[in-house]
C-alpha cells in the first residue's frame, strides 16, 4: 500500500511541474538591462544588468508584465561611499540643489538607466532554482515540499509573473 501512496505522489508532483513549467519557464532570468546608448554616451564601465548590492542574498528579478510585484524603476538608488546618489548623469557637475538651498549628493544615480526588462541573467541560487523543464520544476517543488526555503522560490516567481502566483504555492504546501 505504500507503493501506491508513492506513486500517487510522484504524479502529483509531475503535474505540479507540468503546470510550473507552462506558468514560468524562462521567468526567473529577467533583468534589468542599461538601455544601448548608455555605455557609449557615458564611457562607464557598468554591469549589464543591474546585480543586487553586496551581501544581498536575493536577485533583483523583474517582470515584463504590469502583474509582476518588481518592475525596473524599482532599482534602489545608486550608492556611493555610504551617500545614496540622486543626479542624473548629464547633471553630474552640479554640486546641490541651488534653487532650494539643499544639499544633493554630488554622484551620479547609475541605478535609474537599468530601465530595460529582458531574459538573460542567470537563474536564483546559481541557477539551481527556476521552472525551465520538468527536471529543475520537480527540485523547485521537491525544495517547496520539504518547506526548505519555498518562500524565497514563491516570492521570485511573484516579483517576475504575478502576485497571485502565491496560489500554486499554497495549495500545493497543503
């Protein structure tokens, strides 16, 4: 009889699968991209897309749909020697704000030209952790049964395709 609750379970998890990987292969690679004049008009040695700050754990995956819970212009600002830059790059010479009197940083908010959304970064967890076929969909889900970690995978398939995407999780937790 236990033979029969196994594989009762591993066609649950293959259908959970199946289902992940219509839903979202490919989603978890979307990157915030510069824009193609950039690098040439500023000469700046940028990454291509834009990578989380040191010593933080999540990648910073956006959505090429208004559903998504992460967009491009939700980059945090650019940050240089512990001061948060606020300037756009053609304004790099002033030094603050003199129409006010306030002090504005004097670097330049790298952060704002990641404006383009595309596929090509790589996958959370050293591309471990996506729905691209069946076979990383079963360890996605095997890391959600186990309840190891399976906010982190809920929470990126949200950032990337939709909030309500926490449905799939839920029920499947259950």
């Amino acid at each position: 009889m236990l033979g029969n609750v196994l594989i009762l379970y591993v066609l649950i998890i293959y259908i959970f699968g199946i289902v992940g990987v219509q839903l979202w292969a490919g989603d978890l690679r979307y990157r915030c991209f510069l824009e193609e004049d950039i690098l040439v008009l500023y000469n700046r040695s940028l990454s291509p897309y834009y990578e989380s700050m040191p010593g933080e754990r999540v990648p910073f995956i956006c959505s090429l749909e208004k559903t998504g819970m992460r967009h491009c212009w939700d980059i945090p600002p650019y940050r240089e020697d512990g001061n948060t830059c606020l300037l756009a790059a053609p304004q790099q010479d002033i030094p603050g704000d003199l129409a006010t009197g306030t002090n504005v940083s004097g670097c330049v908010n790298w952060n704002a030209y990641y404006s383009v959304c595309r596929s090509m970064g790589e996958n959370p967890n050293m591309g471990c952790i996506n729905f691209d076929n069946i076979g990383y969909a079963w360890i996605a889900i095997f890391q959600t049964v186990t309840l190891e970690g399976w906010t982190d995978i809920m929470y990126y398939v949200m950032d990337s395709h939709s909030y309500l995407s926490f449905v799939y999780f839920i029920i499947f937790t259950i």
